[in-house]
C-alpha cells in the first residue's frame, strides 16, 4: 500500500513540474520537455529518500527495499519520458 501511496506522490509531483513548466515557459513550445526532464532527477532523490527512510527509522535492509526503490522510481519516471517524448 506504501507504495501505491508513493507512485501516486510521483504522478503528482510530475503533474506540479508540468503545470509549473507550462505556466514559466509559455512562449517555449518545448517547456513540457524540458519540465518532465527535469523531474526525473528530482524524483530519483525522493525515491531514494523515501528508501533511506524504510532502512533507517522502519528497520528494512537495503536488500530489502531495493526493489521498492526501483518501482516507486521507474513508474513515475517512465511516465515523465513518455511526456517528453511525446510533447
């Protein structure tokens, strides 16, 4: 369930840097691009503070949430490259 909770944190905050790239960059006909690329770094360090958290203050080893790390990263992630390509 955690995790669901976390994509769905991804999808918003990727939603936010697109409504923020297009507000910012309206003359720019690329600014969505540029938005979707830059969330992807932006949410690889979330992703992996959301695992820092799981090893340090929840218990879990970092064997463990590695996994976890790899899908609340890549479903928001591949969404945003989608919407790069496509804009």
């Amino acid at each position: 369930m955690h995790t669901l909770k976390v994509i769905g944190a991804g999808i918003l905050l990727l939603g936010f840097f697109l409504l923020a790239g297009r507000f910012l960059s309206r003359n720019q006909p690329d600014s969505l691009a540029t938005s979707a690329k830059i969330f992807i770094p932006v949410w690889f360090l979330a992703a992996a503070v959301n695992m820092w958290l799981g090893v340090a203050r929840a218990g879990y080893s970092v064997r463990g949430e590695l996994p976890f790390l790899v899908v609340n990263f890549a479903v928001p992630a591949a969404i945003a490259m989608i919407v790069s390509w496509r804009s």
